[in-house]
C-alpha cells in the first residue's frame, strides 16, 4: 500500500513539475519578446542589420512610408516564397525596430479582383506567374511626399543584397535633390561634337547616359587645380599624363571627405594613340596616380598588362591571357558591389601590388587566380601559341579593383607642388589638409577598356531604334559604386548579408593547385625541349658544318631525339593522369559533401536516441 502511495505521488510530482515548467517556458518566451534586443547565433549575423543601416534610419528626420504587397494563403506562392517573404517582412520590421516613428508599415494582400491587387498594379508591382497560370505579388514601394521608389519584384536570387536595396529605396525617397557627380576623363564618355585626330563627332558612352539618369553629372576638366566643392562624389576614367597639380587636388578632395572612383590602365586598348614617328604603328596608353598611390600604399606598373590562363578568353590561336572573362570566384561575394555581379570582361588590364600604410584597411573587390602573370605591353595583344610561350604563373593571386577605406594622409606635405611664388606656395601649404577629416573611401580599379562600349555593351538597331543590351556586368559593377558613394557614408560601410549558400572552397583550391602542377609540368618539358636542341646544335657543330655531315645524324644524336621523344611521351601520361584525378578527387569530395549534408543530421538523432535506449536499459537492469 506504501508502494503504491508513494508512485502515485511521484507521478503527481511528475505532472505539477510538468506543468510548471511549461507555464514558465511560455512566461519566458512572452517576456523574451517583449524585449528590443536579441541574439543572432547565425553564420553570417543574417538577422542583425549592418551598423550603417542603423546610422542612416536613425538619421531619417521625417516619416517614411514602405508598402508590401505580399500575396499570402496556402496557395499563393510556391513554399520556398514564402519563407523568403517572411523574411522579408522580419527586416523591414527590424528597420522600423530602429528608425521608430520615422519608418510606417503598411502591409497589403492583393488578392484578385481586389482592391489591395489594384493598389499593387497602381504602385507599379509586377504580377509574377505560377506553373499553374495564376499569379502572385512580391514586391514593395517606398514613398515620402511625392518622392516614390518601387521593387516592383523582388527577388530571392538578391536576398544578399536584400538590406542594401530597401535602405538605397529609403535613401533615395528621403533626398530631396539629386546627388552631383563630377566626371574627370582623358576619354570622350559624354561625347565630343568635334575631333580634330579623326575628324568626327562621337555620341557619349552607354555609361554616361545611366548615370545622367540618376545623377546631375557635371564635367571636370582633365586638368584641373581644384575640385568644386558642389562635387561629392568623383568619377575620373583613364587619368594619361595627369599633372602633379591635379594629382594634389584629387588629394585634398579626398582628404576634404569626398569620394573617388579612378579607373586606370597600363595599357587602354581603346585610347589608341598615332605614333610621333612616320611610319610606326601607335598603341593605347597608360594613366595612373603615381603619387596618390605610393602614399596610399598600393602601386601599379604601368608597363605591365596582367595575364591570367584561369580567366582567359577565346580558344586554339584566339587563345587571349590578357583579355579576362572573370566569374563569381574572381568577385568579393561579401560585398554589396560585386556580391551579384556574374561576370566582368577585363581586357588588357593592370594589377596593383599592395603594400599597407598604417590608418587604411584594404578590401579586394577583384582578384585575378594564382595562374596568371604580368607580362610587358608590348606582348599584350598576342594571342595563341605567342601568347603562351614563355608563360609561367608566379602562383600570386592580384588585386584587381580595390576598396581603401579609413584615414588619409596626404602625398604632398609641402602643399602645391611648382608653385611661382614662394610666400603664397608657403601660405596655401599652411591651409593645405594634411589628414582626412574624418574615416573616407576610395576605389580603385586597374582597367579602363571594360567601361568602354566596345567591352561592355551590344548595340543593335531594330526598327529604326537603338536598342542596348549589356553583354556582362561591367556598367552594373561602374554604377553600383558610384551609387553606393553617392548613398552617403551610412551605406558606403554596409555589408552583404549571408545566405545559405557555400561555395566548394575546398574542391577550387584542389583545381588551383592541380593547376599548378599543370603548367609546372609543361614548363619542366619546354626546357626539356630547350636543352635538347641546344645539346644537338652543339653535337653538329662537333661533327662539322659541311652539307652531306649536316643532313644524317650521329648515333649521339638518334639516342637524344629517342630520350626526348620517351620523355614527352611519358609527361603527357603524367599530365592525362592528373587531370584524371582531378576530376575524380573533386567528384568525391561534392558527393561526400552532400551525403554529410543531408545525412548527419539524422545520424546524429539516430545515434543520440540509441545512446538514450542503452542507458535507460542498462539502469533497469542494474539491481536496486
């Protein structure tokens, strides 16, 4: 009887200890909510906005407006939409966590035939379709005033860049005028009525059009002494034969807290130059900052054009090293500018080498592989066998395009260089900025062919109008870091968000090193090949010039060519192999990658609830 009262008190223990700690998890779960603050264990922080955000929506001095138009119900968009769609919704609600009252949320279902679906097509959202034929909305606007921006679809393929798209919206809403952009160029990109070299007008480049679209932009002469101060963000496109003057203007514009974006170029294949000499073919030229870069910490050769085999374009005696057709690998995933770009023509471009100065933290925004090399000017525009021939990579992965971000200092202590008068020279040194005023950013970028039409656009006529089509993402990556300056200094530091999405690091290093070994290999046999001749050259010389002697070789001879000829054929097994195992370590590796993928979590589960079982039995077995 004892027994028996005192289990039915421990299962009355049991169920009020039960209950009890239930009722305290949902009084800790509602009072967890009510809280401001909370912890993101993501990889990546995908749930925590990025502290530019914060400082520009804490910034906002009047109400906007966000409208999102989400179709929801079981059925209204595919399942994988809909998660995306939440999470959509939990960032626009984080944004107003932090802007407060300044940030209103109005949420719209637009079902059909409704008046939500009327408001959706009123605003500009575009219908997306289903397999089915039905459609649903997915989008937002942002307004304030009669300023409006739209998504008109928004896009899971952008969720990294997802943050950065709703905050330029509310930036652009929240600017009253248009930002000014200054443009600097040796090159005609607004177009020039008349040319005296080829006595023709030229229509402006496909870039400077987008960006009269979203910016007054205003000319800067090549030579110039001054930046206008109107001027906050600046463009300057194949600065040739720049002078120390201007070199120190751009240097106090930057040390003043404007923004620069300079493309240069050993060698701009479509700036070709005539040749002082009558007779002498011309060829592009080269720009550079030489100054501003030895007091950034970065140089570029000027005489060198980088050559990669990764990248490489065209095929057989097409086969171009210096003309890049660079991927996702070659672009930073993890910044806003380049995280969505897929592709970048970069033809007959520099690399810079960089050596860190103290106050500025380098980013590579562009990067060539460990298989490339620089190779001289003059050799640039070889292709096929000439190009390759001598080719051998340094196993150096190159900046490309640069970001430079934190605290200046200037390349000119002694203020304007060759000025007339001493005394005023010394006065304008005294007023002359020294440091930056504040954190800065700069870019950098070692080619100019790739802004040009020729490299970054098709232009078709069909119908009587001029229809341009982007063949890569060259004028995207050119806006995107105008915009992203001209955004301010809030979304200039703003990041790309994680995704779910991880690269196979590993399987693209075991390519890069097989790679490696590739043309090691193939180096170690035109040496090979080099000596062999060498050693025959000498073995006919021995022997003697005359004609009959010359034309049948010497046992000597026969024994070389024959060890030359098993040699080759022995490297080109070697190299058949291991590219065989290449592909096979590589197909192993994704194949248990994605079995660990799906697999361990289960197993783990298995495992734990077997452990569980064992120890339970092994107490019940286990005398009182």
């Amino acid at each position: 009887m004892k027994t028996l009262m005192k289990k039915n008190e421990a299962l009355i223990y049991s169920a009020v200890g039960l209950v009890a700690l239930f009722l305290i998890l949902v009084a800790a779960n509602y009072l967890v909510s009510l809280q401001q603050t909370k912890i993101d264990l993501t990889e990546g922080k995908v749930q925590t906005l990025s502290e530019g955000t914060k400082k520009f929506l804490r910034a906002l001095e009047s109400p906007v407006k966000v409208k999102l138009y989400i179709s929801r119900g079981e059925q209204a968009m595919p399942v994988p939409l809909r998660s995306f769609a939440q999470r959509l919704e939990d960032l626009v609600r984080e944004f107003k966590s932090v802007a407060g009252s300044n940030l209103v949320i109005e949420l719209y279902n637009p079902k059909p035939d409704s008046e939500d679906e009327d408001a959706a097509q009123l605003d500009g959202i575009e219908p997306q379709q289903l397999f089915s034929g039905e459609q649903f909305y997915l989008g937002l606007t942002v307004n304030q005033l009669e300023r409006k921006q739209s998504i008109p679809a928004v896009s899971a393929q952008r969720e990294r860049l997802l943050e950065y798209d709703l905050a330029r919206a509310i930036a652009r809403v929240a600017t009253t005028e248009r930002p000014v952009l200054g443009l600097m160029s040796a090159l005609p990109i607004l177009g020039e009525r008349f040319n005296p070299m080829t006595r023709q007008s030229s229509e402006p480049w496909v870039l400077a059009n987008e960006l009269k679209r979203d910016f007054n932009v205003k000319s800067v002469p090549l030579h110039t002494q001054a930046i206008d101060p109107e001027i906050k963000v600046l463009l300057v496109v194949h600065p040739r034969d720049l002078s120390d003057a201007t070199e120190y203007a751009l240097d106090q514009f930057v040390l003043r807290g404007g923004k620069l974006i300079a493309f240069v170029d050993p060698y701009a294949y479509f700036d070709q130059q005539q040749s002082p000499m009558p007779g002498v073919g011309g060829g592009g030229t080269s720009s550079s900052l030489p100054k501003l870069f030895k007091a950034w910490g970065l140089e570029m050769n000027p005489g060198k054009v980088l050559a990669d085999v990764v990248y490489a374009s065209g095929a057989g005696q097409r086969h171009t090293p210096t003309v890049l057709t660079l991927n996702r690998s070659a672009l930073n995933r993890d910044d806003v500018v380049t995280s969505q770009i897929e592709t970048l023509l970069y033809a007959f471009g520099g690399a810079f080498e960089v050596k860190p100065v103290d106050g500025l933290k380098v980013t590579e925004l562009i990067k060539s592989s460990p298989n490339s090399m620089l190779v001289d000017n003059v050799v640039s525009t070889l292709s096929g066998e000439a190009a390759m021939k001598g080719f051998q990579p340094d196993n150096q992965a190159r900046p490309l395009a640069v970001r430079l971000t934190g605290k200046f200092t200037t390349a000119f202590p002694d203020g304007l260089p060759d000025a007339q008068d001493k005394k005023a020279a010394a006065k304008k040194a005294e007023a002359s900025l020294k440091t930056s005023v504040a954190e800065n950013s700069v870019v950098l970028v070692a080619d100019v062919d790739m802004l040009n039409d020729g490299a970054a656009v098709d232009i078709q006529e069909a119908f009587g109008r001029r229809i341009v089509v982007p063949s890569n993402g060259n004028l995207a990556f050119a806006q995107s870091m105008v915009e992203q300056f001209a955004a301010g200094d809030a979304l200039t530091s703003l990041r790309s968000r994680a995704t779910s999405f991880r690269p196979l690091s590993v399987v693209r290093e075991m390519e890069a090193e097989a790679q490696k070994q590739y043309f090691g290999r193939l180096k170690s046999l035109e040496d090979q090949l080099q000596k062999t001749t060498d050693k025959l050259q000498e073995l006919q010389k021995a022997r003697g010039a005359g004609a009959k002697s010359a034309q049948l070789m010497t046992p000597e001879q026969q024994v070389e060519i024959d060890n030359f000829r098993k040699n080759v054929t022995e490297t080109r097994k070697e190299l058949k192999e291991l590219r065989k195992n290449l592909r096979q370590d590589a197909e192993s590796l994704v194949f248990w990658t994605k079995a660990l993928n799906i697999a361990l979590m289960p197993l783990l589960v298995v495992l734990l609830g077997l452990a569980v079982f064992f120890l339970k039995r092994r107490r019940q077995q286990a005398p009182a």
